[in-house]
C-alpha cells in the first residue's frame, strides 16, 4: 500500500534502488506539500513503470532553493558527486517554479523493490 506515485529516470532510480542516494529532491509544489513524515511513496521507473521502489518518508527537508540543500548534505545522499552536477535538476525544474514554491528533499527508507 502507498500515499503517493512520483515517476524516477533511470539514474536515480537506480541509485535509490541500489542505496546510494537516500534523498529525493523536488520542487516543493502542492503535489509535494501534501507528503508528510511516515508516508509511503511508489517511485515508478519512467518508461517501465512495472518496476518501482516503495519507500516510506523519514525526513522532510524544506529550502527555500537547491544550492541551500545540496549544501546542507553530502552529495552522495542526493546520487551526487559535487553540488554542481547535483543542479542538473534544474532540467527538469525553472528558478521560477524553484523561487515560487522553495525545494524539498524527502528522506527515504527503501523497502520494497521490483526491478
């Protein structure tokens, strides 16, 4: 049973699967703010979306921008190697939708996977 379905590429699925990142980044929208400590989140593989992870929420960390969260953490626990390469997910996500709404990083604890 899970509270809610994000979709992953490939790379941090991956990661998250095989427990080298254990924080999820996002913009903090309202699909997000709904999230809350102890919920469990389905990440399905984009494009194969019969492969997932279940992981349940043990932390919520609210930014007000990426810098200040990736700065706060290791970059191994964002899949990362250095906060630059962490700002690819700028790809994904304007500085307007990043400045409107703030960032989270949902702290995860994986346990259930099918690949």
């Amino acid at each position: 049973m899970f509270d809610h379905i994000m979709r992953l590429s490939e790379e941090p699925f991956s990661k998250i699967s095989s427990q080298l990142q254990d924080i999820e980044s996002r913009i903090y929208d309202e699909k997000r703010k709904r999230v809350q400590m102890g919920d469990v989140i389905q990440f399905r593989l984009r494009g194969n979306e019969e492969k997932f992870i279940n992981a349940r929420v043990i932390g919520l960390l609210v930014f007000t921008c990426f810098e200040d969260l990736f700065s706060s953490f290791s970059p191994s626990r964002f899949g990362g190697e250095s906060i630059p390469s962490l700002l690819s997910v700028r790809k994904y996500y304007s500085r307007i939708e990043e400045a409107r709404n703030g960032v989270v990083g949902m702290v995860l604890d994986v346990f259930e996977i099918k690949n």
